[in-house]
C-alpha cells in the first residue's frame, strides 16, 4: 500500500483527496495545511474551475498544519504537493531531504530554473519526482493521441486547443491572480495545453504568440493565443481566465488530418465525435473519468514499483515551462522565438 500525505487542502488537494479514495494500492494517511480550518476533522469545499465542490472528512487520517510536522511523524511514501506554484521548489526539496518521494501539482515551478532545482532535488536524494500535468492522462486527449500516431486521422492539418476560465477568485489570498506567485494564466491555466503538445508532437520549431490582460494596469497575463511551428501543421492554443464569473468552464480541441476531424469540448454533448471524410460521424471509446484519476492511478503504480514515470519524465515538465516562457517572450517582443 503507497502511503500518500497530501500538502495543501485548497481546491486542487480537496480534489486529490477524493480522487485517491477511488485509486487501488494508494490510501491518504495524513493531510496538511497551514489554514487550521482546511485541516479541520469536517473540512468546508473550496470551490474551483472544474469538478464538484463537497465538504470533506478528515477524521479518518492524521492532519497537521505544516509539511515538516507531517515528515516528522513518518509513515508517508510520497508527499503530493497541492499548493501555489511559488512553494513548489522549497517544499519538493524539503519532502525529498524528509525521506520520501514527490508527486507535484503543475505548473512545474516558476521558471527553468527553479524546475532545475527541483530535478537536482530528485536526483541527490534518490527520490522519484511526478509533476500532474493531468492533461496527458484525460481520457479524451488520450483518443486524440492514439489516432493521431496510429493513422486514423493520417496526415495531421490543423489542431487548434482551447481552455477557457472564468476568473480564478477561489484561490487563498488571491494567489492565482497575483503573477508573481502562479504566472497568471500563461503559466497555470494555458500550460496544460503546451504541455499536452509536448507529448504529443515534441517541442516546436519556434511559437508566435499574443497576449492581454482584462485589468489594463495589470502585468499578469490573462488570455493567450500562440502559434506553434511545426512543419507544414497549422497548431494553435488558446487559452485565458479573464471571463466573468458566470462564465462556464470549457477545454476542447479540434484536429483535422487528411482523414477527418477529430473534434472534443467539455462543454458539449457528446463531448468527443469523429468526422470522417466519409461515412457518419461517430464517438471512439474511451474510459469515462477523468485525468486526476489515471495520473494518480499511473503514479501510484511508478512508487510501488520504484519507477521513472515515463509518461510525463519530470525534465519533459520542466521543458513545458520553458515552452511557456519562450510564448511570453514572444508576446513582449512581437517576434518569433525559436527553440
């Protein structure tokens, strides 16, 4: 049995706590988090982007209110660290230091070279390190994949990806909106659509991006639109958080290949459909969850082996922020930037 304590109870850490109640082998043991009331033995939901939001109870596992508290109580193989994107170097060093493997929340960190710090962390400890970049493991985006590198879309045309948002309000303190700490929207919400590219066509040749912010005074980037350069393909990405509260949540795709259209939206029914160039449309099969679940089923299974998780290698994490930081990059100087 892999014994998981998970470090912060925001939304994301209320969302992996009741994902891991579900994942064969896995069993929360301890939570922790410095809000005393996210600890608490009933825990009230936090609200998010995606997903229900239901009270949680804690009574059944151990429950502190900081990450060395918890190391110091021993009894964890992995530590799955749910908090803001700006803690994510110390605290993973700090988990590693204490003895036991990481699983992090994406963004991988900052910039290159706080992931670099992370990666060193992983390395002089002798620790596995698994960055969820749930995108890879969303049972949609995995169709996508297999028809795409096994034939059935042939040559691929177009791809354009899509995550939109409502503005992050739920987050503590306003951490999400406060670049300094997530990296606005670029960084948290549009990476996991860079990220996904990475896995599936490798890193472009160079991007062309543009991007803006509802709050014109503001720095933080609130909506992108990139091109990536991938031979004679046409890949877009949007993404953005600046619609109003009432806005409903929406990721999706759309690939074209010589053979037809694949095209995916959450926000419609039925989600995923096939347009061939002939014959009706259809929807290929697909396990009907989600991507928390079979990244936390996929890690689980990596420490109980003692393995390197290949389908998303921490350095490939660390490459997707770079990706990102090279779409900023492109964005304040109006040019291409090449890779």
């Amino acid at each position: 049995m892999v014994r998981i304590g998970i470090l912060g109870m925001g939304f994301i850490g209320q969302q992996h706590f009741g994902t891991w109640a579900t994942v064969e082998g896995a069993q929360v043991v301890a939570v922790a988090d410095k809000e005393v009331d996210r600890v608490a033995a009933t825990a009230s939901a936090v609200g998010g982007n995606i997903g229900e939001a239901a009270g949680l109870d804690l009574s059944g596992v151990k429950r502190y209110t900081s990450l060395e508290d918890m190391l110091s109580a021993g009894g964890i193989d992995a530590v799955d660290v749910c908090l803001p994107t700006f803690l994510h170097p110390v605290m993973t060093e700090t988990a590693m230091a204490g003895g036991v493997h990481v699983i992090c929340e994406k963004p991988m960190a900052l910039d290159v070279a706080a992931c670099d710090r992370m990666l060193a962390a992983a390395d002089k400890y002798g620790k596995l390190l698994f960055i969820a970049q749930c995108i890879r493991f969303w049972p949609e985006y995995e169709v996508l994949a297999k028809m795409l590198h096994g034939g059935e879309l042939g040559r691929l045309v177009n791809l354009k990806l899509t995550r939109l948002s409502a503005s992050p309000g739920w987050s503590q303190g306003g951490w999400l909106n406060d670049a300094s700490k997530s990296g606005g929207a670029l960084l948290d919400l549009h990476i996991h659509d860079a990220d996904y590219l990475l896995s599936l066509l490798g890193m472009p040749q160079a991007v062309y991006s543009r991007t803006g912010h509802v709050a014109l005074a503001a720095p933080a980037v609130d909506h992108v639109i990139t091109q990536y350069i991938y031979g004679d393909s046409i890949v877009t990405a949007e993404g953005g958080w600046g619609f109003p509260a009432a806005y409903p949540f929406e990721m999706a795709f759309e690939c074209l290949g010589e053979k037809g259209c694949l095209r995916f939206s959450s926000a419609r029914t039925p989600s995923l459909q096939f347009i061939p160039n002939e014959g009706d449309p259809w929807t290929p099969e697909f396990r009907a969850t989600t991507g928390y679940q079979q990244e936390l089923e996929y890690f689980a299974a990596c420490i109980a082996e003692g393995k390197q998780p290949e389908r998303v290698p921490a350095f490939q994490a660390r490459e997707a922020v770079r990706l990102v930081t090279a779409e900023k990059q492109s964005a304040t100087t109006g040019q291409v930037v090449t890779l």
